[in-house]
C-alpha cells in the first residue's frame, strides 16, 4: 500500500513540475532596458536579452568593438585593421566605463575584458543599468616588437606588465633587455630615458614597474635572435609572406621556401630589392630634384633621368637562372629586409605616342619594332622621324631601335610627336654661326701672316 501511495506521489510531482516547465517555455522572455551614456555616437535606451552583458551594450552604441579571441594568430592586415578600429584608435574611453545599478556605480575596464578575457570586467547586465563611456583623458604610447602597437588609455595604477599585455604581448623578436620607457620631465620640454630589463620575467603580468600618463614605451629588437631577420616574397609564387632567414640564408633557399613561382609567375622580369637600401634618401637625388632642370648640367640631368627610372635597391641578378640553376649561379646570401617580388607573365609590348591605335600588342619572338607599330595601325602625319625609342622593361633604359633589337615582353615602343621648327630662325643661327667661324678664321690668319 505504501509502495503505490509513494509512486502515486511521484506521478504527480512529474505532472506538475512538467506543467511549470512548459509554462515557462512557452512565456514570453521579458528584456531588460539600459541607458548607455557619455562619448558614444548613439547614447539612448535600449533593449538587451537578460543575458547581455557590457560588451554587449557598447556594441549595440556603435562603438564597433573587435572581437579579439587570440591575437597572436592576428595577420598584419588584421592587426592594421584593429588598430583603426573604433577600440584602439578613437578617444572613447574603455578603460574606465562606470556601471550604476540603483545608488551602486562600478568602473569596469573593458579593455581587460577584449584583450585578456578578464570576466569580471564585463558584468552581467539588469534591468534599469546606465552606462557612462568617458572620453579617453591620457594614455601610454607602446611601439617597437609587440603584436599591437597602439595609443593605450591610462588607468591610475598602471604597470610596464598590463600594459604590455593590453599591446598583445612582445613580438617573437623583442629584446626583453631593451625596454625603454621616456618620460617627460615637469614643464614638458625634456624626457628622462629609463631602461627596463625585463628578460627575467617569464610572465609579463609579474613586471610591476609603475607607469605614468604620456609614457612612450619602445621595446626593442633583438638583432641576435633567429627570428629577427626576415624577407618577404610577394607576387605570382605558391606561397607568399615574409620568411625567416639565417646568416647564410640563399635566395634559392627563400625560393625553395615559398614553393617557387607559380603557373603564372615570370621569374625572367623578377626582382630582388634589399629593403634598407631602397629605403634611404639619396642627397644627389634630393638636391636635384630641388635645384630643377634650368640649374643642371646635362650630365646631372642625365644621371637624374635614370636614378628616377630605375628600381632603387634592386640587385642585379637574374632570378630565373637562380631557379633553374637550382642556385647554382645568382644566389647571393639575403639580408634582413630583402624584398623578393615575382610578376605575372606579361605577354604583351606596349606602343604608344604618334601611331592611329596605341595600346598592347602580343608580344612575338624575334619581332622588331617596326611590326608592333603596323600592328597598330602604322604612324600618323606628326611623328617624329627618328625618335623613335624603346623602354626597356624592368630597367628603364631607353634604347635606339635597330633590326637586330628584337623586342622582349613588357618593353614598350614610344613614337615622340614632331616638334614645330621656325625655318627662319635655323637660318638666321646657321648664318650667324658661319659669320662667327669665318671672323674666327680670318682672325687667326691675320696673326700668321703677321708673324
């Protein structure tokens, strides 16, 4: 009896319990309604699920913050990206969001949260919240090797390890020696320069050295780590990016890394840049460039022309025979910075300038000059006679055509329009010219004869 009075019971707790549960899923769920105040572009009320939290808020305002799961898998595209997105680059000030709830007001750093997935810095919200996002008021410059280079909002309390950490972590590279901090002095008109050596750390959330608001932070480079010296392959190859180089890393060895050209690669008009070089200012061209062409020597105008025409940095080598050589031959020990970029296939001779129709012309081995201008319809009536040139590609040169010039792809065929000449005045120079000879040749037989 006792048995079936128990079960009896059972039944109709089950009956119930399932009522209620099924009430509930079926009820409307109510959402909860918060205030977001302050420097945001859309400050108003609005309607979250009771699950929101205060990250959820600021996106719904429009404050586009990025969702930053792992950032060392970040690509340096995406890390550009980040760093004109509205969360790093603006003046909203995330660090210091104050939550109200009744008489309660609780400052939360967002930032932490985005970053280093610290919870408790995006609470859960309620019904009837204001949020207040602050203007950013001062912040800590951190450059040099970390993943995010970036202006960070000051918070009192600081330390060289958060923000370290807000910076995404040191670069694989980064020398842990070289830290420097610059501080400006009272009165703003001078730094001290305080170096940090933090190689001791293996855990930047233990660096504790207090910061101050406008501190600049450089983290510097390790020139001797493996991974400090590095090139970058670009263009029609198999697998593009920058690679990691040795002391006695080769070219090829590069080549071989980036699974070589592809399908469409030309490695005949491929170029090796060293970085550094075609980086610096040259001060010939400069000073050139200022002086203009009516204070040039034809010699500096001729040295100006092609300075400006060819690829600076660009070593001369071949890197089709590097390949096909398999390094044989044109394979010179890379330096960090290098620069290695492989074209498309470019099948085509350009001609442009006095022809009926300039363009592209496919390009066929062993032609000259002359069939590419028929291709386009031949010369018109105010070309020049003999001025026509080919440009080089790949150097720049421009060269006189002749029947034993056979054009390569990519060269281009230029046809220079006729300068308008005042008969006249040729025969005025001509004869003015012959005047000063023959006085000149008077003058010195008239000295002979005298002696």
């Amino acid at each position: 009896m006792k048995t079936k009075l128990v079960t009896v019971l059972f039944l109709l707790c089950a009956v119930f319990l399932g009522a209620q549960l099924t009430s509930l899923a079926t009820s409307p769920v109510v959402p909860i309604s918060v205030s977001i105040t302050g420097f945001v572009p859309d400050p108003g009320s609005y309607s979250l699920p009771i699950t929101a939290r205060l990250s959820d808020a600021i996106k719904i305002a429009k404050l586009a913050s990025p969702d930053v799961e792992n950032p060392l898998t970040l690509s340096i595209a995406q890390k550009k990206a980040l760093e004109q997105d509205s969360l790093y680059s603006n003046q909203q000030g995330l660090r210091k969001i104050k939550l109200t709830r009744g008489n309660h007001t609780q400052e939360y750093d967002l930032l932490r949260f985005m970053i280093l997935g610290e919870l408790e810095h995006n609470p859960l919200l309620k019904d009837g919240d204001l949020i207040w996002v602050p203007a950013k008021e001062s912040f800590i410059s951190v450059s040099g090797c970390v993943n995010l280079p970036s202006d960070i909002q000051f918070v009192e309390g600081d330390d060289l390890g958060i923000i370290l950490r807000l910076a995404q972590g040191l670069a694989p590279d980064a020398d842990r020696a070289q830290v420097l901090i610059y501080r400006v002095k009272s009165g703003a008109k001078d730094f001290d320069v305080l170096r940090q050596d933090i190689s001791s750390f293996s855990d930047l959330g233990s660096v504790k050295y207090p910061l101050q608001a406008r501190d600049r932070i450089i983290v510097g480079r390790d020139a001797n780590s493996p991974l400090a010296r590095k090139v970058k392959v670009e263009g029609a190859v198999n697998i593009p990016g920058e690679f990691w180089i040795g002391e006695n890393t080769r070219l090829y060895d590069v080549l071989k890394q980036c699974g070589g050209p592809s399908n469409k690669g030309d490695l005949g008009n491929a170029v090796l840049i060293n970085g550094p070089y075609s980086e610096m200012l040259n001060p010939d061209i400069e000073r050139l460039k200022i002086h203009g062409i009516t204070l040039m020597t034809p010699l500096e105008y001729s040295y100006l022309r092609n300075s400006l025409r060819q690829l600076k940095g660009k070593y001369s080598l071949d890197l089709k025979d590097t390949w096909e050589s398999e390094g044989e031959s044109s394979n010179p020990i890379l330096q960090d910075g290098d620069y290695v970029f492989v074209p498309e296939s470019f099948d085509y001779v350009a001609v442009s300038g006095q022809v009926r129709n300039p363009g592209l012309v496919p390009w066929v081995a062993g032609k000259s000059h002359k069939y590419y201008i028929e291709a386009c319809g031949g010369y018109v009536n105010n070309r020049a006679t003999r001025g026509v040139r080919i440009i080089r590609d790949g150097n720049g040169n421009w060269v006189k055509p002749s029947k034993k010039l056979p054009l390569r792809p990519g060269d281009m065929v230029f046809v220079p329009e006729a300068t308008d000449r005042d008969v006249w005045s040729d025969v005025k120079d001509v004869a003015l010219l012959a005047t000063q000879i023959l006085s000149i040749v008077m003058s010195v037989r008239i000295l002979v004869l005298n002696n």
